[in-house]
C-alpha cells in the first residue's frame, strides 16, 4: 500500500514529520470568525443557570457578580415564588418595575426596587378584589413572599361586590322595597382587612379610600363609602397591624358613628402617630371620641381637614389638647368651628408646649378668634406655623395679630390671606415671619456647626 506524502514515517525523519503537523492550519469558512468571540465557559454556565431558573434555582453560591449577571439575564416572567425570597433587591426587580409600570419612582420607596414591586403588586390585587368572586387565597398566597417588603400600601380603589342583573319587574320591586324600608337592604361591603393586616409585619403605613373609580354606568352613591361591616372589619384589623404609624382614610363618607368605632380600636395603638380623617363627614360626637384618642394615644399629627366638626367638637378636642404632650400638627381647615372652636383652641394653646403647625383656615372665625390666638403668640414661642386663611378677621383682629407678631420670634409660616385684614397689618406680620426664618436660619447653621465640630 502505498503511503501518503504527508503520513508519519513517508521517507521523512520522525522528528520533521511533528513539526509538519505542528505547523497545519485550520482556515475557518467565516473570514470574521475569531478566537475573542468565543464566551468563556462560566458565562455559558450563567446563562444556562438563567434558562432554567425555575427547574433549578441558583443565586446564593454566586458572587456579587455573577449575581448580577443572573439578574440582568433571567425572565421577569418567572414565578413569584420562585424569585420572591430568593433574587436579592437589584437590577431583576427594576427590570421587573418598569416592564409593568410605565412610571417607576424608587425614591418613594426607600429606593428599594423590590419594595417597590411587592407594595404595588399587592396594591392592585386588593384594589381588583371582588367580594364573593375573587378567592381570598389569592392574597393569602402572596404573604410569605411579599410580608418582608411591604412597608406602605396606598389603595385608591375598593370593589363592591357584583350585582345581579334584574328585569324591569325585579328593579321596580326592589324600588319599592327600598322606599318602604331602605335601611333593610343588604350593604355593600368591600375587602376584608382583617385577613390580611396582622400577616404584614412591616406595614408602617396605610392609605384607604373607599371608592370605585371607573365605575361608568352603574354608579351608586354606595360605592364611594364604607358599610358598617367593613368598618368594624377594619377596626379590628387596625388594631392587629401592631406596626402601622401613619393611617390615611378619606373620601369615604365616615360619619361619627364610624369614626367612634375605628376610635374604640386605635385607643392605646403602640405605634400609630400620624391620623388622617379628611374629606369625610366627621361632627362633633367624632370629634368628642378623637379628643379621647389624643390623651389615650402618642399621635403627634391629626388631620380633620373637611369634615363637620364645630364649636362642641373643637372644643372637645380643644380640652384634650390642652393636657397633650405628643401632638405636633393641627388642621381643621375647612370645618365649621366659629369663634366658639376658635377661641377654645387658642385658650388650649395657652397650656401647650408641644404643638407646631396649626390650621384653621376656612373656619368661620372672626376676631375674638384672633384674639385668642394673640394671647398665644405672645406668651408662647412653641408655634412654627399658622394658618388662619378665608375667615373673617377683619381689621381689629389683624391689628390684634400684628401686636403679638411684634412680640414672637418663632413663627416662620403665617398665612392670613382673604381675612379682611388692614394690608399695612399683613405686610408688618410678613416682615416678622422674614426675620423669623432667618433667625431660625441662623440657628440651624450654628447647630450644624457645632455637630462637626470635633470633641
């Protein structure tokens, strides 16, 4: 058999022969083919880990970044509880904020993208539960995976349950029925807080409205409040969330009844300190239980701004305040206090060392108000800020105020617009509130200083 030219041992040295082969190229059939792109082998690794995430998750045994590699990489389609404990806060949930939000603005939430995520994501499965249709598991199944990150949910919609349809015989039945009797209908209760609230041990703050809002065609008046049942229901709730500082619940049609109910339950609430009742239809027997909140809580802000309240509930309020050591905030803008509130404010203030900014602004006051506030600026310096705006002060109670501004040094807010006060008197009060700031200014620069200052 005859042998090639180029096989080992054809007439050539054994040693010439090796270095022939050594010699040898491969010409590849792609001129553009190289060496530099081809991956390396543990991003090839990376990349299978990201394909089959689900099968096998791995992301603890990783680096930093490796683990970063994986998030940029992996579906955002993956199961929840697949990702939820397991892919740290990062790149993967950012990727996962803005394919499904179109606005996505972290530093809302402690710039924690997955924060983010999960106080969103449970948002708008509460606001998309229908009573009676939607399984309550579908929330209890997200807990375990999201009850470490949500920290704030902000709802801005409650369903009611759904209607059956009726023919015109039923419906004119049921008007009638209703006409006869129209506290025996049924209520139209909403989500169940009370499954769900004591589960989140890191809730710090809630923000509630009972409403529907896109409701077309078939609105109801009943749909933009609560029903006693839901009252009680998240009265009870309230009370569990042993976390929650900040409670936010308006535009809900609460009337005393409800709020002495939701009251009962926050009475002696470890945490809570900021609560927001505005926009509700709140008078003075709600306003007498929330006066026995202040001495029974550590709130340090209370907002009633557009409700009922007026002189019997201000003054209720009013009494608690004066023995109150916690409470920093007031606004009772938009009530109906007249000068018999006003008045019981301002003489509260008197016996008050702790509260800052004060509002009462669309009140009804007139001067014997101003007076009394008076009385407080030049015996206090504790207030920060006022606002006494659309009441009726007129000149002599501008002239009153102006007299006291002469005297304080620790307003640098104060808002008396549309009272009927002399301009000369808000020019000489503005004046005031000037230096105020610039002292305070002054003050903190000092404190500052001193803070870096080495001991």
């Amino acid at each position: 058999m005859r042998k090639s030219a180029y096989s080992p041992g054809a007439n050539l040295d054994p040693a010439e022969d090796f270095g022939k082969m050594r010699r040898r190229r491969i010409i590849a059939e792609d001129p553009d083919w190289s060496l530099n792109i081809v991956p390396c082998l543990s991003k090839l690794c990376l990349q299978s880990i990201g394909r089959n995430f689900e099968e096998k998750p791995i992301f603890e045994e990783l680096t930093p970044i490796q683990k970063d590699f994986v998030q940029e990489n992996v579906s955002t389609s993956l199961p929840l509880h697949v990702t939820a404990n397991l892919i740290s806060d990062g790149v993967y949930w950012k990727r996962c904020c803005e394919q499904r939000w179109d606005l996505c603005d972290v530093s809302h939430y402690g710039y924690s993208w997955k924060r983010m995520f999960f106080e969103r994501h449970m948002e708008t499965i509460i606001e998309l539960f229908i009573p009676e249709v939607t399984e309550p598991k579908t929330v209890l199944e997200m807990v375990p995976l999201c009850k470490n990150y949500i920290k704030r949910l902000d709802i801005s919609q409650l369903l009611p349950p759904i209607k059956e349809p009726q023919n015109e015989e039923e419906e004119e039945l049921g008007l009638e029925l209703a006409s006869d009797n129209e506290y025996d209908r049924p209520s139209l209760d909403h989500f169940d807080f009370n499954i769900l609230l004591d589960k989140l041990t890191k809730l710090e703050e809630l923000h509630l409205v009972y409403r529907v809002k896109q409701c077309g065609m078939n609105f109801e008046w009943k749909m933009f409040e609560m029903t006693t049942r839901d009252c009680e229901s998240l009265a009870k709730a309230l009370k569990s969330c042993m976390t929650l500082k900040l409670l936010k619940l308006h535009q809900s049609h609460i009337e005393d009844v409800k709020c002495r109910l939701l009251v009962k339950y926050l009475l002696d609430h470890p945490s809570l300190r900021e609560l927001d009742f505005s926009h509700n239809l709140i008078g003075d027997k709600g306003a007498r239980a929330l006066g026995k909140l202040l001495n029974r809580s550590k709130l340090t802000t209370l907002n009633m701004c557009d409700n009922e309240i007026r002189g019997p509930g201000a003054k209720a309020i009013a009494y608690a305040l004066s023995k109150n050591s916690t409470l920093k905030s007031l606004n009772l803008r938009l009530n109906r206090l007249r000068d018999d509130g006003g008045q019981a404010i301002g003489k509260a203030l008197l016996n008050n060392n702790t509260l800052l900014h004060l509002h009462l602004g669309g009140n009804e006051v007139t001067g014997p108000t101003a007076n009394a506030l008076s009385k407080v600026l030049i015996q206090s310096n504790t207030l920060k800020s006022i606002n006494l705006s659309c009441n009726n002060l007129g000149v002599d109670g501008g002239k009153a105020l102006e007299e006291a501004m002469s005297h304080n040094t620790s307003v640098t807010e104060f808002d008396i617009g549309l009272t009927g006060v002399d301009n000369q008197s808000v020019s000489f009060i503005n004046q005031v509130v000037w230096t105020n700031q610039s002292l305070e200014k002054e003050r903190h620069a000092q404190e500052s200083k001193h803070q870096q200052l080495p001991f």
